[in-house]
C-alpha cells in the first residue's frame, strides 16, 4: 500500500493552486474556452500553423511542401485536443468509479482534481529533454541541412515545425502516463474490490484504452510523412516506441487494483484452505451414511475454491482487449500503410 501515499495528502499539501485551469498550456486553455468539440479547437490550431507556413515561406523565398508541413500542423493542432479530449474522459471514467470509492464528497473532488492536474514541473523538464533531442536530431539529419544548412532562412521554419510538433506531443504522451500512474495509486488507496464482482472497476481498464489512444492517434499522424519520404529512419522506431507506451498506457491504470484483487485472492485462498482443512476432517472420520451434511458443505467450499482460483486478478474483459488490438493495429496499419504507399510513388515516379 506505499504507493496510496500520494493521494492521501491534502488538496493543499499537493499544491492546490497547480490544479487551477490557468495551470494548463495556452494551447488547452484556447481549446477548453471554446463553445465548440475539442476537434474544431485542434482544427483552429492546425489552420494558424498552416496559415504562419504560408507567410514565412512566401518571405523566404521558399515552396509549401503539402505533406510534411501539413502533417506537422495536424500534430500541432491534434496534440493539445487530444489533452483536452482525455481530461474529459478521464473524469467521466472518474465519476463511474464514484460508487467503489470509500471517501467523502469533498475527498472525491480533490481525488479528481490531483489524477487530472497538468503537472507543470514535470511538463517542463520533458519539454526541455525533448527540444534538445529534436534539435540534435534536425541538425544531424543529411535531408534537412545539406539542403537547407543552418544559415538558410528556411532552416528555422523547418526546426520550429519539427520542434513544436514533437515537443507538444510528447508532452501530452507524458501527461497521459502521469495520469494512468495517478489511477494506480487510486486503484491501490480507495477502491473496494470485489474478487468475484470486477464490473465497478473496468473504469480502470477503460481509463487504460483511452490512455493507449493518445500516442497511437499521435504516432498514426506522424508515420504520413513515410509518404513523401521524410523522417524514413526515426519513423520505425517511433514506432515501436509508441505501441510500447500504448501497453504501458493500458497496464498502468490497473496495477493498482490489480494488486488489490491479487492481495484479496491470496487472502481468500488461504481461508477457504482452513475452513477445508475443517469441514473434510468429519467427513474422512464419519461413519458410511452419516457425513451427508458435512460432504455438502465441503462440497461448496471446494466449488468455492474453484472460483475463487479461476477469477482474474486484472480488471479487463474481452470487448476491453479487443478495442485496445484494434487501436493498435490502426497506429501499426499508418505506419505500413504509409511505408507501402511511399514504394507505389518511388515506383511510378522512378
């Protein structure tokens, strides 16, 4: 139980004022106080990064290139809605789980406020190591500068639009894994479990599949540029790194719980093994015909034991399973597709 130590703090022993919505990036706050679906606010995002390409390009003297500045603006735009989008989600899984949690009201809405908070701290350092990784990355990658050197005046459009991209999605990524690791100490502080009844708890695991969305919707966007040619080398292994994020994404939320029901497995394992223990000693001594009442108890106890043994001690079921292969297979399905329709080109145009 070390791990209940983070949500059993006060509001204001965590900092409440971390939580308040000015906390968040500008570009979420831009989308929150918007009257309409997150998608048009991504939208809206992804236009002004189209729009800002258009201008400076047409300055310096360079060509919009459709493909690659169109799906860096998409993933400009997608990476704060995606936020927002699962925030929202996140509390919607927060309020079914109401019911199993054992705390007061007011617990509850400081409980919502700290699994949801945009940890700032952490978003800065993140951003930090990313920006120096994607930096390194650009000025290392032959495509870019024997074509556009550091001293071309296309060359800040090109790392702005490689910087900001990445940057926002890996902070989204990030956030998304601080939550699922906020739900596991949830899971692990204040739910009633129920080895045989797991139904008030596939919340958890559906926080785990939406969870898993955010880098696959993220990553699919990313591996379009196999189509123009772009990013060929880093793709792949973005790849694989994000279908390794998607499986954390999903356990993540659950391990908490998940060792709640193993903890209560174990404990009733081991008291249906007394009350055996008990229950067979009259029936082994009873005498042929007298041991009728005894058997059927040991009978039940031993179907309960059967139970008992046979319940999964992960809180998932198999729509829940499904839906994450499918979500899978659509981020692995972008990347082949892509790598398959960037061949068709180099073979009609070769």
């Amino acid at each position: 139980m070390a791990q209940a130590g983070a949500l059993g703090e006060s509001h204001e022993a965590r900092g409440g004022a971390g939580r308040s919505p000015t906390a968040l990036p500008w570009t979420q706050r831009f989308i929150e106080a918007l009257p309409v679906s997150p998608l048009w606010g991504g939208l809206a995002l992804t236009a002004a990064q189209l729009g800002l390409g258009f201008v400076y390009l047409h300055l310096a003297g360079g060509s919009f290139r459709w493909l690659p500045d169109l799906v860096f603006a998409l993933l400009i735009g997608a990476a704060p809605a995606a936020s927002v989008i699962a925030r929202r989600a996140t509390r919607s899984c927060l309020g079914d789980l109401r019911s199993s949690l054992d705390v007061s009201d007011a617990r509850f809405e400081e409980i919502e406020a700290e699994v949801t908070r945009w940890d700032t701290a952490w978003m800065r350092s993140l951003g930090l190591i990313t920006l120096v990784f994607v930096v390194v990355v650009v000025v290392r990658e032959p495509g870019v500068v024997e074509t556009y050197p550091p001293g071309h005046p296309i060359f800040p459009w090109i790392l702005w639009m490689n910087v900001a991209s990445i940057w926002l999605s890996a902070r989204t990524i990030g956030h998304e894994i601080g939550v699922s690791r906020r739900f596991s100490r949830l899971g692990c502080a204040h739910v009633r479990v129920d080895l045989l009844d797991q139904r008030p708890l596939m919340p958890f695991a559906r926080r785990g599949v939406q969870g898993a969305l955010v880098p696959i919707l993220l990553i699919s966007i990313f591996s379009l540029l196999f189509v123009s040619g772009s990013a060929g080398e880093v793709v792949p292994f973005t790849q694989a790194g994000v279908v390794a994020i998607a499986a954390l994404s999903l356990i993540l939320p659950v391990q908490g719980v998940h060792l709640r029901l193993a903890e209560q497995k174990r404990a009733r394992l081991g008291a249906l093994a007394a009350a055996i223990r008990e229950a067979e000693a009259p029936v082994l001594a009873a005498r042929p015909g007298e041991a009728g009442a005894a058997a059927a108890q040991l009978h039940a106890l031993l179907a309960l034991r059967g139970q008992i043994e046979g319940a999964s001690e992960w809180p998932w079921d198999v729509p829940t399973l499904v839906r994450f292969a499918l979500y899978v297979a659509i981020g692995v399905g972008s990347w082949l597709g892509g790598a398959l329709v960037e061949h068709v080109v180099d073979l009609v145009l070769g």
